[in-house]
C-alpha cells in the first residue's frame, strides 16, 4: 500500500490548484447535443468533457449508449474546445477504441468495478500507459477492498495517473440519496492511501438536482474531495437518460463559482473537523429513522395477522427473546445494557400501541 501511495502521480489534478471539475452529459446523444454542452463551459472551471459512450442497464431494451460514434463526438469536443474529455470503459475493446480516437481520461464504472476480472482486463489492456487518466468509481455496494483492489491492479500494470470516484453506495432506503454516501469510508480510504486523488460524483449520489449543490460543499469542504464530477447537459429535461440528476450549464457555472470560494476558504480546522463528523451523525441518524419507518410497517401488517389469527398483541416470551437477544448484541459492540433496554423499550412500546389500534 505505500509503494502504491508512494508512487501516486498527482500532477493532472495539482496542478491546477483548484477542484478538478468533470462535466457533462449522462449519455452522448448526438454531436450537437454534445458540442452545445461544452461550448457552454467556461474553462477556467472545467477541465474535461464527459459523456457516457456506452451504457450499461440492468435489463436490456433501454438506451444503452451510441457507441463508437460517441468517441467521434468527443474528440470533435476536444478539437474545437480544447477540453480533455473522459467516457466510461468495460473492456479491453472499449479501451482500444479510446485510445484510437485520444480519450484523455477513462472511469471504470460502479458496476465494473465489482469484477476483479473486467478491471483486471482493462489493466492488461492500458499497460504501461503513461498519457491516460484512470478513474475508479466505488463498487455499487461498500466493500473497500473490492476499490483498493481495482486500484492496485492497475498500478502493478504500470498506470500510476489514478483516481478514485466517489459516487455514493446502495442502500435498501434512503430518504434523501439515490446512493448513500457512507462519507466514513471515504474517510478511511483517505487514511489508508492519503495522495490518492478522489473526485466526489455528486450527479449520482442525489440521483436528482436539488442535493447536488449541498452534497458538493460537503464533499469539497468537509471531506477534502480533489474535485467534482458533475452530470449536465444543454437541455437537462429531455436527457436520454438520467435526466433527473443533470444541471443547464449556465447553472454550472454560478455553482462552480461558488465551490471555488469554498475551497479558498480553509476555515477553522477544528470547527472542519466537528462539522465533518456531525455530517457523519446526520447520516446515521436519517438511516436510524428509514428503518424506524420499516419497522413500524411490519408492526403493523403484524398487527392485521393477529387479528385474523386472533392473537393476542402482546407475546410475552417473544418479547423476552427479542430483549435478551439485543441486550447481548449491544454487549458484544460496546452497547451498555440499559441504553439497549431503554431503546427496545419504547420500541415495543410503540409497537403494542400501533398494533392494539388495529385489533
């Protein structure tokens, strides 16, 4: 791991001195589509022009993606703009054709990123290859060393222009996210491998505009965040897909403006810090209450079994077990016994209560 920190070549995103900002369309449409999208960017804020090339969808028949005619679209982009541009790759084949039409950054998806043999193949395929940027998003579930592991398979292939994306993880509910974005793990991989770049996906962890801004401050100014990767496109509405998540250019541009003053301002370290793990706080208390939420529906559809069963609500020895049960488990994770009982106390409570209405 510290050979790989070591070695770490930083100087595509500090040389700026300032976020590293990738833009641009969920999917390549069409050539104007994507030419209207940059033409709009100010490049003293964006660096590279994305766009998504090829698509992969959990079920077949949706849009997935235009193909090789993409790359011609992007590297037009790069020609009339100057931008670097980046796409997403899965295969060997898909990096060879990056590379024949001068893709400057390529990302390994979430769902790549969860086989050691797709990244394993697109290392071999990019070995030794000192020009290109390799981005890794984070697995769609998170486990840590299913990304190191992307990681180190593409440094032991000579590729040591690397990046990390942080495009928030699964989670069965979420109030607010459409991919949490578990800013812990983040922490610990910052621990773990410090030089490493990360840029934060903002576009894909709200899965809508509202949040972009807020997730965005956060990931820049609490959880030092090397840059953004933020979806928009030149008429948002009528996306071919994603089209909830991406934001008008010109609101980019007011956005970044922003960002930028956030990052000048370094602030109290202290203060940074307090607020960072309150963040961390803030997340766990809004997953305490989406399963707060859970556990009261299956209350009360037990609740209607008892009364067509004519059960009586309350079930001694179940309750004893399900106290018992939590009192050891709290006791194993450094839970004192009281603070369990209190809590599963006013649990059952509510629970008995939800469900004597029904009966």
């Amino acid at each position: 791991m510290d050979k790989l920190n070591n070695n770490i070549d930083r100087y595509w995103i500090d040389k700026n001195n300032k976020p590293f900002i990738i833009s641009g369309p969920c999917s390549a449409e069409s050539e104007k589509q994507m030419l209207d999208t940059a033409n709009k960017f100010n490049k003293s804020y964006v660096s590279v022009f994305r766009a998504g090339i090829w698509k992969p969808r959990t079920k077949p028949g949706n849009f997935e993606g235009v193909g090789e005619n993409g790359l011609k679209w992007l590297n037009k982009v790069k020609k009339n703009t100057g931008l670097m541009v980046a796409t997403e790759v899965a295969n060997a084949k898909h990096v060879e054709l990056c590379i024949n039409y001068d893709i400057d950054i390529l990302w390994i998806g979430a769902r790549s990123t969860t086989s050691p043999f797709v990244v394993q193949e697109i290392a071999e395929s990019l070995e030794n290859d000192n020009k290109r940027i390799v981005l890794i998003k984070n697995p769609i579930h998170p486990d840590i060393e299913l990304w190191i592991g992307a990681l180190e398979r593409l440094y032991e292939k000579g590729i040591k222009k690397l990046g990390l994306i942080h495009r928030g993880f699964f989670c069965y509910k979420s109030l607010k996210y459409r991919n949490h974005p578990n800013w812990d793990i983040l922490l610990y991989i910052k621990k773990l491998i410090p030089r490493i770049p990360i840029i934060c996906d903002p576009s894909h962890i709200c899965g809508n505009r509202d949040r972009i801004f807020d997730v965005s401050i956060k990931s820049i100014k609490y959880f030092k965040c090397d840059g953004l990767m933020i979806e928009s496109h030149c008429d948002p509405d009528n996306a071919w897909s994603d089209s909830k998540q991406q934001i008008n250019p010109n609101y980019l541009l007011n956005f970044l403006n922003k960002i930028i003053d956030i990052k000048k301002d370094k602030g109290d370290k202290y203060k940074n810090e307090i607020n960072s793990l309150r963040i961390l706080i803030d997340e766990l208390d809004e997953n305490i209450i989406s399963i707060l939420s859970e556990r009261i529906n299956i209350s009360k559809k037990l609740g209607i079994l008892k009364k067509k069963l004519n059960i009586k609500t309350l079930q001694p020895n179940r309750w004893k077990s399900v106290m018992e049960n939590s009192i050891e488990i709290g006791k194993n994770l450094g839970i004192s016994k009281e603070f369990i009982e209190n809590i599963f106390k006013l649990l059952h409570k509510e629970s008995i209560n939800i469900q004597n209405k029904i009966m």
